[in-house]
C-alpha cells in the first residue's frame, strides 16, 4: 500500500518532485456543490510562495495554481479535483553529487535505500518541503468547507531558536498580523527579532528551526473515531506529514507532565447556554473527540538541514567518509513558510471528519 493519500470522507493524494515538471494535489470526496475557482487556491499559496522575503529561499516560483478536473462553471462537480502547480525556476546541477554523497540530515541516504536508487533527487525531490505546495492547495478547499459550518483555522509562529513569544496572543492580533510580516508571528516587535536572528544565524552559514501554533475555532463538538481514527492521532499524523516536523503537541502538551490533576483538568462550566470548560489544557480535544473550545495544537520544525557549513558525510561509492558542502537555494529558516502549510493540515483533517460525522452535507445548495 502506497502513503501518498490520506483522508477517509474526504481524500488528498499528493504527487510532484521538487524539480519535476509540476507539483499536484487530488481531493476526492469534496460535496459537489462548493462554489471555488482558482483565485480561491491562490489566496493561500501566495503565504507560503517562495523568494519574496529576505529570510526565505531565493528560489522565486510563482505558484499559480491551475484546476484542471472536478470543477464546472464555478462550482464542484464531486468528481475528484485536481489542482497543479508547474514548477518554474528549477536548477538541478547542485545535486548531482547527493545520491553518493548523502546530505546529514536529509532523506538523501533513506530514499536511495527504500527505492534502489531510482528515486528523483534532484532538490530533494519527494522528500523536499516544495511538495507542501500540494498540501496549501487541498487545504483552500477544506478552508472553504469549513467556512460553512463557521470553523475558522489559524497558525503563527511562536518561536524561531531561542526567540519565542511570551506573552498571551488574542486571535484578533493573529488574524490582523501573521501575514503582515515575513516571519509571520503576530507580535510584531518579537518578529522583528526573529527576523534578525534568522539572518545572523544564515549569515555564519548555518540555519535555525523553531514552532508553529495552529488554532481552529469554532469546532464542533463531537468530531473524531475513536480509537484509531481519533481526530488528535489523525491532525498529529498529518502534521508529521510536513518535511521537517519532529514533534507534535496539543493543548498543555509535554507541561501536563508536571502538572497535577487538579491544574491539568479543564473544569465546566456554561458560558452563553452552551457546555464550556474554564480552561483548555486538552486542547480541545478529548478521548479522541473535539468538545467544542478551540483546538489548539503545537508543531516543532527542525533547523534546515541545507546548511554551508563543511560537513562529515560518507561516499557510498568508495565506503570512505568524506566532507560535503551543500550548495544550492535553502531556506535558513521554514518555520515561516510553515505557517500556512500548519493551517492546510489542521484545515484537511476537521473537513474529514466534519463530512465523516455528516457536519457538511454531500450537496451542497447555495445558489
């Protein structure tokens, strides 16, 4: 069985390398009905576009977006959509070394063993963060299935190495500042020191990790299949989808381990005739399934491992170590370019389990 499809009620398959010819995303599943068209899809790939901004890759891709199947005169059909992405400015001689000398930290040395080395490896090719292109893309359709039933989906960036955020963030402050600055934090005198110690850190020729907040509002209650198919183990699996994510935490997290019971439980109350808890150490979610306050969910990325820094690495042709300088256009940093990427994966799993749970009607009537 392939792992290049994820999803039950609502079905994304990704396909595309980084220097291909394009990068695609699948929905099958989506109501017929929705009204979309492109400038639908563009709106979220413009946040996550590459080589605008100083401490992204200057690798510069457009990212227009074309649907070529499961939309007619405005609307879907509910046959499967397809939207692509061409690929533009691609320079692939950086990588002609990588399949003998493997890159620390990325795929380079797995891939080549799991396919025999037939596998593209030209910027990484499947294993690239490109191929999220194909994740924003899905995500604006379950964007737009959400917004029926009022679901609204945010992320920002909460820490960049050492840098985080310390003070508490109103979804108001997100809402109207992530996408005002390029390293799409919603306070702004923090951003601007996040920004700054990007560039040092890219300026010793090195690169700096750092975490993403996803939000959704307005969850219903009662979303999620327990056990296997539990919303927190699905938004988990899919968030561990994005290149470079090695941790995943929801509400109070890795805190709850020293807190007591009587600080980590979320006690009831009412609040405008409607079961709420006080506060909101689940994040969200309980036993599996969404209790109605705000899904909350923490996402760690990795530094970039294209670094220019000498490094050891192992010639796979000789069996000798050897030093490797890795060449080519890479972010310092992704957590920013992640932000929108966090916000199509939250996005994907709620409008699975809202047509799961039949939340979104399979027709959908608006004209």
């Amino acid at each position: 069985m392939n792992g290049n499809s994820i999803g039950k009620a609502l079905t994304f398959t990704c396909f595309g390398e980084s220097h291909g010819a394009l990068i695609g995303a699948i929905i099958d599943g989506c109501p017929a009905g929705l009204p979309l068209k492109e400038e639908d899809v563009q709106i979220e790939l413009n946040k996550r576009r590459p080589g605008f901004t100083e401490i992204s890759t200057p690798r510069k891709e457009e990212d227009r977006v074309e649907i070529v199947s499961g939309v007619y005169k405005g609307y879907t059909t509910g046959a499967p959509i397809c939207m692509i992405v061409r690929n533009i400015d691609v320079k692939s001689k950086p990588y002609k070394t990588i399949m003998v000398k493997p890159r620390p930290g990325h795929a380079d040395y797995t891939a080549k063993i799991k396919y025999g080395g037939y596998n593209d490896p030209r910027g990484g090719g499947r294993f690239s963060g490109r191929i999220t292109v194909a994740y924003v893309m899905a995500g604006a359709v379950a964007k737009k299935l959400l917004n029926l039933i009022g679901v609204e989906v945010l992320a920002h960036t909460v820490q960049v190495g050492n840098i985080r955020v310390e003070s508490k963030i109103s979804y108001e402050d997100i809402r109207r500042n992530v996408y005002s600055n390029p390293v799409r934090c919603a306070v702004p005198e923090v951003a601007e020191k996040m920004r700054k110690e990007i560039l040092r850190v890219s300026r010793e020729g090195d690169s700096v990790g750092g975490i993403v907040e996803g939000i959704a509002l307005n969850v219903p209650a009662g979303l999620g299949e327990p056990i296997f198919d539990s919303l927190d183990s699905d938004i988990a699996k899919m968030l561990f989808n994005i290149p470079a994510v090695k941790g995943v935490e929801f509400g109070a997290g890795f805190q709850a381990a020293s807190m007591k019971g009587s600080e980590a439980n979320d006690q009831y109350t009412i609040v405008d005739g409607k079961v709420a808890t006080i506060t909101n150490n689940a994040g969200g979610i309980l036993g599996g399934i969404s209790n109605g306050m705000p899904i909350k969910v923490r996402v760690a990325f990795k530094p970039t491992p294209s670094i220019a820094k000498k490094q050891r690495t192992v010639n796979l042709e000789s069996m000798k170590e050897e030093d490797i300088k890795i060449v080519g256009r890479h972010d310092p940093c992704i957590v920013p370019r992640a932000v929108p990427v966090v916000e199509a994966c939250l996005a994907l799993v709620l409008a699975d389990h809202a047509l799961r749970s039949n939340r979104i009607p399979r027709i959908i009537k608006i004209r």
